[in-house]
C-alpha cells in the first residue's frame, strides 16, 4: 500500500498549480463570505480532488499495469480511501488554519465552533468518499458522473416532496430535529457514517475483484 500512496501523492503533487488556485479560492471565500466556508470548501475539494488520480490509473490498461506489482486487488481498493482519507484532513487542516488566521484579521479573536465546522466537513468529505469511489471504480470517471447525477436527482427529489404544503412538512421535521440532543443527533450521523464507508469498502473490494481489465 506504501507504495499505492507514494503514486498517488507524487501524482497530486504534479499538480500543485492547481492545488495553489484551490487554496486561493479557500482564503478568499473566508475572507469573501462566512469565515467557516473555507473549511467546508477546501474539505470537500480535497475528497474530490483525491478521486482524480483513479482516472490517471484507467489511463492506457494503467489498471493492468499496476496489478504486475505485488499489489492485490483488495490492498489498492483500500487504499483509495486511505487516500482519499488523507487528503480530506490534510485539506480540512489548511481550512482551519485559514479559518483562524482570517477569524484574527476579521474580528480580532478565535472564532468560535469551529470544532463543529471541522466535524461537519470531514462528515460530509467521508459521505462523499463512500458514494463516489465505488462509482468510480464501477463504471469509471464518465458513466459515474451520470450516475451520481441520477443518485441527487432522487435526493432533490425527496428534498421537494419532504418541502411539499409550502414547506410545513419540511418546518415540521426541522423543528423536531431542533429538539433533539445535539450530541444524540451527532453520535446517530457518525454511526450512520462509518456503516456507509464499511459498506462502500465493501463494495469497492467486490467491484474491483470482479473488474476486468
């Protein structure tokens, strides 16, 4: 796997020019808008970002070609989202930090939940991962774009309808979720979390050892 990682970051390094523009996008966007949508931002930009060295390996029978090396099907699944993982709070990093450089700039002072913002973000870059990658690895980067698109499409769906009666259905929900314990409701989203990526590992191992090249 060692070696897996050592390809990945030495190709994502290749493309420092645009990781130096990602990075500028984040300070502005902080600076621009809330101080917290830099962590959000470079966060989610990380996870996608991440997914971009499966397309240099479908490259030219790239998969063929690395499977020669000691590298087992199961071990280059894995380590995707070891990867991807990495990547997520390496990016979600460089986001506090912002956010507390531009929190003294802006207002003078450490800025408050930023714990939650942090909490957030990898939440939401590990959700990204755990969909994403299986679709890539199933039908590759172009087919997987339709896919997804399909999976939003039918959560843009449920979000209408919950919306539906001129949103009382969607206030109704908000405001039960509102009564619960913050605590409760972010120990249930974890668990949600880890069963999804444990079930995208899965996944990904299966679809990866049934691929054929």
């Amino acid at each position: 796997m060692k070696g897996l990682l050592t390809k990945d970051f030495y190709l994502l390094g290749n493309q420092y020019k645009s990781l130096l523009l990602i990075l500028i996008c984040g300070i502005g966007m902080s600076f621009g808008m809330d101080t917290f949508s830099g962590i959000v931002y470079l966060t989610m930009i990380g996870s996608i970002f991440s997914l971009s060295t499966l397309s240099y390996d479908e490259m030219e029978n790239g998969y063929s070609y690395l499977l020669t090396f000691p590298v087992s099907r199961k071990t280059y699944a894995k380590e995707k989202y070891v990867f991807s993982f990495l990547m997520s709070v390496f990016f979600c990093l460089l986001g506090l930090i912002i956010c507390i450089i531009v929190g003294f700039i802006k207002d003078g002072q450490l800025i408050e939940e930023i714990g939650e913002n942090v909490i957030t973000s990898l939440m939401m870059s590990v959700f990204l991962i755990s969909i994403m990658l299986p679709l890539r690895l199933k039908y590759g980067s172009e087919k997987s774009k339709f896919v997804l698109f399909g999976i939003f499409g039918i959560g843009a769906l449920i979000v209408y309808f919950l919306n539906g009666n001129n949103g009382e259905n969607y206030s109704k929900l908000a405001e039960k979720l509102s009564q619960l314990d913050f605590k409760i409701v972010l120990a249930a989203m974890i668990a949600f979390i880890v069963i999804l990526c444990m079930i995208s590992i899965a996944a990904s191992i299966r679809i990866m050892e049934k691929k054929e090249f």
